[in-house]
C-alpha cells in the first residue's frame, strides 16, 4: 500500500510530464491549445501533489481555483 508521499511523489512526476509536453508544444510553436491543456494539468497535479504532502486528501475536481481554496 502507498503512503501518502509516494501519492505525492507519483502526482508530481505525472505534473512533469504535463510540463514537458507544454513546453515540447510551445517550443515547436503549434498545437497551443494542448500546451494550455497540459499547463493546467501540470497546475492541478502540483497542487493535488503538495495537498497530499501536508496529508490532505485532495477532491476529485479539475479546478485550479477550488483546488488551492
């Protein structure tokens, strides 16, 4: 079973890999709507990650907003 701060360690990894495919879209200059689909998943994986890291359980929501409220 996985403690908490593997969770938070496994969410923040999968927020890497939203960022680098932010940057991979950005960087090639197309397709900039993935790289704000991909920003904001990286956004929501961090902040879901440091909730679990303090040992709050993190809702099953999507909004940035409601998220770091």
């Amino acid at each position: 079973m996985k403690n908490a701060d593997d969770l938070a360690g496994a969410l923040w990894r999968k927020g890497e890999s939203d960022l680098a495919n932010a940057r991979m879209c950005l960087t090639t200059g197309t397709a900039l709507d993935t790289a704000c689909f991909h920003a904001q998943q990286a956004a929501e994986k961090y902040l879901k990650a440091f909730l679990c890291h303090r040992g709050i359980q993190s809702p099953f929501i999507h909004n940035l907003e409601k998220l770091v409220a």
